[in-house]
C-alpha cells in the first residue's frame, strides 16, 4: 500500500482547501491510475474483434492521418 506524506492548506477561515503531496508520490498515483483504467479497458474489450498487427498498424496510421488533416 502507498503511504502519502500530506500537508493540508487552510484558508483564512482554518478550512481545509487544497492537499499537497510530494511530486514523487503524485507520479506513483498517476502510474497506478494509468494501470488501473488500462486494466479496466482490457477487461471491457476482452470479447471484441481483434486486429493482426499490420490490421492495427494500417489502423493507427488511417487515425493518425485523419487526426492531422
């Protein structure tokens, strides 16, 4: 389990508003975030059509030109 060194930010009122964390545990929650969704994405399209790599290549570039045009 990840531990968070945190330092609260109060308002003039003493009212928590804002947490700030150091930027290395900040990087270890995106990683495990990204791990998360792509994992989630994999279990969504387990039974969906699958393309051969040269499929999904000719794929990518059609997006990537239709992106830049």
């Amino acid at each position: 389990m990840l531990s968070f060194h945190k330092n609260y930010v109060l308002d003039e009122y003493e009212k928590t508003v804002a947490v700030q964390i150091p930027i290395v545990e900040f990087e270890q929650i995106e990683k495990v975030l990204e791990n998360y969704g792509l994992a989630k994405l994999m279990d969504e399209t387990q039974n969906d059509e699958r393309l051969s790599g040269e499929a999904a290549q000719q794929y990518y570039q059609w997006l990537k030109n239709d992106v830049e045009s």
